[in-house]
C-alpha cells in the first residue's frame, strides 16, 4: 500500500472513495457541512453516532468533481490512540472488502483534536497508517486462485494508495508520523506473513534466511549460527529439542548498529519454534495446525530488529533467535532426559512440550555473556496457563526490574498491545526443583506461566534488567465466527514503542 500525505484540498483528491473522521462530540456539527457538499440530505446521519471503528457509507444523488462514494469515519470521543486505530483498521477492512484500491481520508480535523486532547498530530497520523496497514491484511499467497469461479475483474485486487489530507500548518508533523506509521505498520505485517506460513514452507533455514536478507536490505549484520557450530558451543537446549527432526536448527545474531554512539544497548530474543507437534509428549490433534505459529516471539524480534534500522534508532538492537520444529520420531528427546545447555545448567526434561524455555534458555545465556546488554527482553508463545490467566487480549508480563516492567506496561498502553505483569517470586522455585539435575523444565500445573518464567530466570546469569512476555494468548487468532484468524504480529508494537523511547 503506498502511503501518500498532501496538502491539496479535498476537492482535487481523486480516490474510489473520501472519508470523512468524526469525534463523536463534534458530529452534527461538523457532519452538516459535507452532507451538503455531496447534496446528501442531513437525516443521512439518524443512525450514524460516530463511534470507533463505525462507517457510514453515502453516495451522492448526482456525478460531480468530487469522489461518487463518501464515507463517515466514527473516531469515538477521539480522547485515547485506540480510538484512531480501530478506526482505520475498521476502514481498511471495509475498504478491502469493497474491492477498492484507493482510499482518501480527510484529516483536516486532526490538528484540532489533537490540541483538544493534548496529543501531537504526527501521532495519530502513525497509528491511522498503522492501523490501515493492519485492517487491509490478508494472506492469500498459498492460494492457486484455480477454484475461484469468479471473473478476473471481480477479484479482491487490495489496496493500492491511501491519501492522507492534512492542513498545510501540521503537514510536516503528520508527514513523519505517517513515515513511522508505514515502517511499523509494514514490519508488523511481514511479522503476520511469517507466522501464517505453515511448517512446510517455514522451518529454521527459512528464518535464517529472512533474517539475513532484511540484513541485507537495511543494513544491519547477521550471523546465522549452524548446527556443528552449535555442537562445538554446547547448546543443549537447542539441540535437544531438534533431536527429532528432519531439519537442522538455526540460531539467527541480528545486530542493528546506530551510526553514532548507541544511548542503550537492548538484547531482544525470540522462540522460533517452527512447528511443535509436543515431542514425544504429543499434544491433542484438535488444533495442532494452529502450532505453525509457535514462531511467533522470533517473527516479532526481527520485525523490531528491521524496524529499529529503517527508524535510524539511536541504540543497538541485537536480536537472537534460536530456531527449531519441534518433533516426535524415534532419536527425539524423552520425558526424563537429562540435558546440560549452554550455560553449564543441567535440566531434567519433565515434559517435551515446554521446549521452547529449553532454546531460550541457551539464547538468554548467549545474549548475557556474548553482548552484556543494558537490558533483555524475551518473546515467546510460552504457555497455555498464560491464556488461563489472561485470556487471549492480553499478554503476561514477568520482570526482575520493577522499572522495566512499568515501562513495558506503559508501551502496551500506547501501542495497544497491553501487557499484565504477574509474580516472579521465589515461592515458585520449589515446583521446579529436580531430584536428578539442577532443574526440571516443568513445574506441574499450577501457575505454569509463572514456573516457565522462574526457569528462564536461571539462565539470565544474574542480569538485573530482564523482561520476559509471554505472548501465547494475543499472538495467534484462532478461526471462529467468521472473523479473520491468524498472526496477528503482537509485539512489534509493543517493542518499537519500547526502542523509540529509549531512544
């Protein structure tokens, strides 16, 4: 989608359709003024009540200069950045929907809502093209199109351009925040586009892959770590959840450099489990497919790398991705193993389903002695206690520092990808305790969220600005009710607001 921001007037913007935002409280105000403009009777408005994400879609009696489809954009009270993301995701969609391609949005009310509400209009015009970009998302490069009956000229084409009018006084603002917008925006969507892949056209050496052509395109370094380098460093963890497969494991070094000196150094890293089948301690068939997505940490941490670098940040963003499927044949490791990762620690394999805290594991230790970053922060689809806890909106959020987490907690706000932090107390301990090794990768069933976090705590080495985000809930949709299903990129948000203030 090309991203356009102009100063013409609304008359000369040529688009299938021009919308119109409205703040609730200004509706029948300002609403008055187009309607008569488009020759559109006022009581076109009874049932519009301006509320986030609500459309109205008005076609003029009469062909003139103007666009032959208008639509009313509900912003709600226009008080909080939600209300402006719904909105353009709700605009996209329907947009998509109509199989139009390009959409004009007049934003002229924008400076003025913004002053309103104390906020800066760069701002929204970020989070309207970031929720554009998201609402206009779909995944269909798996199709063949070979039974889809319809006529060439009727297919969804997407969404071409979108025109964002902005008063000339807040143009330059609104120009960046839209620049942000796009590379956030479009770094999230290509994070959706990996965890919709399935386990047979993504496993570790595609990862590796992307990561090193995104390193290539935005100039940041990659090192992609291979199995023998792997042996000769002693990853247990990694290499034992890869005893049953097919396929080789990757461990992906993604290191964003800023030009002058970096103001912090920040260690990012995610669990690229490219399909988790449970080992030999199976999971249920009832959903398995939907474990394609056990990647999702790993697509978040090189869409934030790649974001970092497009924003020219200034800090160092190193992401790790330890990468692996996860699978039962007869040399996979059993309940009851005993593996010594690359820290030295040894850890009883209670369950084979709680591999991904196993490659984590050997990853945390790696970021800490390799780089000694100012901070580290883990993303990973970690635990279904997590959804228990939380249900699917909200991610788990466990720290050692109590100024870390508040300033993760405060991005989730901003950037809508809301996150709760839960113990990390030494009370947990006890339940991952083993009689044979230094510890068991599983601590029973109760409070499973926070026993997989207390395990990932061992491998930290004492770091004192640690975060880890258990993003099992809100990383993947499942199909129900006709709503659209699959990666949903949760994270990037969350990190690139995190990176953009420090800063």
């Amino acid at each position: 989608m090309k991203i356009v921001v102009t100063k013409n007037a609304v008359k000369k913007l040529e688009a299938d359709i021009l919308v119109f935002p409205f703040c609730s409280g200004e509706l029948r105000k300002q609403a008055a003024g187009v309607l008569s403009d488009f020759d559109i009777p006022a009581h076109a408005l009874k049932d519009f009540k301006a509320e986030s994400g609500e459309i109205v879609l008005l076609y003029p009696a009469s062909e003139g200069e103007l666009a032959s489809r208008v639509a009313l954009l509900g912003l709600g009270d226009g008080k909080n950045y939600e209300d402006f993301r719904k909105a353009a995701t709700a605009l996209a969609a329907k947009v998509l929907s109509m199989n139009l391609e390009r959409i004009a949005v007049d934003c002229s009310r924008f400076g003025t809502i913004a002053d309103e509400s104390k906020k800066r209009v760069g701002k929204l015009a970020e989070i309207f093209v970031e929720g554009s970009l998201s609402g206009s998302y779909k995944f269909d490069r798996l199709k063949s199109g070979k039974l889809d009956k319809k006529k060439e000229d009727k297919k969804v084409k997407g969404i071409s351009e979108l025109i964002l009018r902005f008063d000339a006084s807040v143009f330059a603002d609104a120009q960046d925040g839209a620049a942000q917008g796009e590379i956030t925006g479009s770094c999230q969507l290509m994070a959706r586009d990996l965890v919709n892949l399935p386990g047979n056209y993504l496993q570790a050496e595609d990862i590796a892959k992307a990561a090193l052509e995104s390193g290539s395109r935005y100039g940041y370094d990659v090192k992609v770590l291979r199995k023998k380098e792997m042996e000769d460093l002693a990853m247990g963890g990694l290499l034992a959840v890869n005893q049953g497969s097919t396929q080789p494991p990757t461990f992906s070094i993604l290191d964003y450099k800023p030009k002058g000196k970096a103001k912090v150094v920040v260690a990012l890293v995610g669990k690229g489990v490219t399909f988790d089948s449970g080992g030999i301690s199976l999971k249920p068939s009832e959903g398995m497919g939907e474990m394609k997505s056990d990647m999702s940490g790993a697509a978040c941490v090189l869409a934030s790398v790649e974001a970092a670098a497009r924003l020219g940040l200034s800090i160092r963003v190193i992401g790790l991705i330890p990468a692996t499927d996860n699978m039962p044949d007869g040399s996979a490791q059993k309940p009851g193993d005993v593996i010594t990762t690359y820290s030295g620690i040894t850890v009883e394999v209670g369950n084979t389903d709680a591999e991904g805290r196993l490659i984590l594991a050997d990853a945390l230790t790696y970021a800490k002695q390799e780089y000694h970053p100012d901070i580290i922060i883990d993303l990973a689809t970690l635990t279904g206690a997590c959804i228990v806890a939380l249900g699917y909106p909200v991610a788990g959020l466990f720290s050692n520092s109590d100024k870390l987490a508040d300033e993760i907690y405060q991005a989730g706000i901003s950037s809508g990808e809301k996150v709760w932090r839960m113990p990390l107390w030494d009370d947990y301990d006890e339940q991952i305790k083993s009689e044979v090794a230094d510890v068991n990768n599983t601590g029973g069933r109760g409070a499973g969220a926070v026993t997989a976090a207390k395990f990932l705590e061992k491998f930290i080495d004492g770091h004192k600005k640690w975060a880890h985000v258990d993003i099992a809930g809100p990383a993947f949709l499942s199909k129900s009710g006709g709503k659209a299903s699959g990666g949903t990129g949760f994270g990037v948000r969350l990190l690139i607001d995190l990176l953009k203030k420090w800063a």
